[in-house]
C-alpha cells in the first residue's frame, strides 16, 4: 500500500468512527502497521496546519481521534444551535480532581478526602462521561472504583493523565491510587464492557 492509500485510510477511519480508536484497532483495521502510525497521523495534522484546516487528530492516552480545533467553537456551535456546555460546579471539580490524581477510587475514598456526602457528585460525572467505573475493589463490600474517561482527557486538553500538572505539596506519583492507603486492596478490575 502506498504512504496516500495509508493515509487515506488512517484518515477515512478517524473521520467515520466520531470516537477515540485505540492504536492497535486503527492498525488492523487501515492495515498499516502499528509503528508506522504515529508517523502517519503527524503527517496528517502538518497538512491540516499547511492547509488551515478545522480538524486535528488528537492522541487521548493510546488512542487516536479526529476533532474540531477549538478556536471554531463559536461557529460550530452556531451551526449546530448548541449551547456551551453549563460549568462544572466547585464541589464536581474538587470530586474530579481527586479521581484525577489518586484513580482508580471509590466513592468512600472521595468522601474521606472531601468529607462529604459526594454520591450525587460522582453520579453526576458519570453521567457527564468524564468519570467511568473500572471495576471493584477486592475488600469487604467490593466497592466499584472509577477513573477518568477519554472525555475527561479531550475536555482538558490531555494526551494522558501523565500530563496532570503536579500538585502543590504533594511529593507522591499523581497516578498513586487509593489502595495504598488499604493493605492488600489492590483494584481488580472485573470486565464491564468496552472500555477503550
């Protein structure tokens, strides 16, 4: 195949999905190798900046998606009648920070760090596609652990969770999760659904 079929596919595959492709389901799916396509999509974003154009392919932790560049909101949203989305609340970014920088947690985890009732909150994130469940604990009561989502990476303009900005006073790994905190805790993770 030659390097416009590939990027034509690469391409054509982005553009159809809507959603984050993780890299190794892009390469089966084009048929180019999995080394190969980063190349190939850094490639096809230095001819979308020559050209001007509206889209991008972003990188979301392993995976890959086409967007629209963010200085067109205004315009897509005024094509597509769409409102901005409300703000998140104090209490909902305080939540998802926490997950954020000590995932995967549990609700119980959340609420001793906040020292509140944070149900409604977390439920409200899911809700939102910024949080999902990534399986349970293995403790008494098996509480359901949660992590960000692509969603959560897209709206803040990550590539991964490892381009967090650090903490102020905070000294440990921001990916450390909460079973630290609990002897032989670890997370593990039971199968609930495609998670990519």
């Amino acid at each position: 195949m030659e390097i416009k079929e590939k990027l034509g596919a690469v391409e054509a595959i982005l553009f159809a999905s809507g959603e984050p492709i993780e890299l190794y389901r892009l390469s089966e799916a084009s048929g180019v190798d999995v080394g190969t396509l980063p190349s190939l999509i850094r490639l096809l974003n230095e001819r979308y900046d020559d050209y001007g154009s509206g889209i991008i392919i972003k990188k979301l932790d392993s995976s890959y998606q086409m967007c629209t560049r963010e200085e067109f909101a205004p315009q897509i949203r005024a094509a597509l009648e769409t409102k901005r989305s409300t703000p998140l609340s104090n209490a909902a970014m305080e939540v998802l920070t926490i997950i954020a920088y000590n995932q995967p947690v549990s609700k119980s985890f959340v609420e001793n760090v906040r020292g509140v009732d944070s149900s409604s909150v977390v439920n409200n994130l899911v809700e939102k596609g910024l949080v999902e469940e990534a399986g349970r604990l293995d403790v008494p009561g098996r509480p359901i652990v949660y992590r960000t989502t692509p969603v959560f990476l897209r709206s803040f303009g990550l590539s991964s969770i490892a381009e967090l900005p650090p903490l102020p006073g905070r000294e440990e790994d921001p990916a450390a999760s909460e079973t630290e905190d609990v002897p032989d805790a670890a997370p593990e993770t039971e199968p609930d659904g495609d998670t990519e």
